[in-house]
C-alpha cells in the first residue's frame, strides 16, 4: 500500500524545481510552538513534505483515546502552515520509508536521539532541538492535571 497525499492534490509537480526535499513526520495531533519551529527550520532547509501519522497509526501508537484531533481536521490546520509545501497521510512504517525515498533528508525532535528510527540509514536525519520540553503528550497530561485540581476544589 502506497501512502496518501492530502495536500496539495497535484503533488508530482510541486518539487520538481526545489534542490533540496525535507520531510518531517508525526502526528501534529494537538499544535504546539515546538512544531511550528520545528517546521519553521526544515523549511529553511529546503521543500518540506509533512507525513501524518494515520490516526489507526496514533491510536496504536499512542492509545485508545489519541488522536484527539482526526486526520481530516490536523491536516486542514497543517495545510494552512506556510512552511509545509506537501502533506501525506502514511498507517505503516513501509508507507513512511515510501516517502522517505521521496526526500534528501529527514528532520526529527532530538527527542528521537539514541531510539529506534524508522528507515534510520536510509536518508540522512537533522535532529532539531527540543524547545522548553514542548510536547504533545505533556500538554494533555497538564490539561488532565489542572482539570483535576479543579475538580477537587
């Protein structure tokens, strides 16, 4: 199985004329100041293609109550992103090494230093760094907190 573009719907003519082809990936499920940076940079790179997480691939991932946001909703908010030229959707790890052969290189958190990388080997990988510890998963988890504390009061 091949993985899907959702934006733009005409991709094979997008990259042609960009030397350099970035791609990032994950699920971008709840937007935070880390991803935008994060995009920001592959950007200054070169051309970026975004691969989003399935949510089946979140929810196995992830858990059962992730993605908060479906894939319809995170890809209309990243196709709005200035910094990403083409979004994909991939549900395997084949999917993903798909498009990693569409790409000169591959932009990753430095929170993947040191852990299993899909394709590691396949494609040469910038790890960005880490901004104020932003991530996903912390800020549910300080959402739930807070809506806890709440509760007991």
């Amino acid at each position: 199985m091949k993985p899907t573009p959702l934006y733009p719907n005409r991709v094979e003519e997008l990259c042609l004329d960009h030397k350099v082809k970035i791609l990032v990936n994950g699920a971008f499920d709840i937007l935070h100041t880390g991803h935008i940076d994060l995009f920001m940079y592959a950007k200054s790179l070169g051309y970026v293609i975004c691969a989003l997480d399935s949510d089946e691939r979140i929810r196995q991932n992830k858990g059962i109550d992730r993605p908060v946001n479906s894939l319809e909703v995170r890809a209309k908010i990243l196709s709005r992103i200035v910094d990403i030229n083409e979004i994909w959707t991939f549900n395997s790890d084949l999917e993903l090494i798909y498009l990693m052969n569409r790409a000169d290189m591959r932009v990753i958190g430095s929170d993947w230093k040191g852990k299993d990388i899909v394709g590691e080997g396949l494609i040469d990988i910038d790890f960005f760094g880490r901004v104020n510890d932003e991530a996903t998963t912390n800020t549910l988890e300080n959402y739930i907190n807070r809506r806890n504390l709440l509760g007991h009061l």
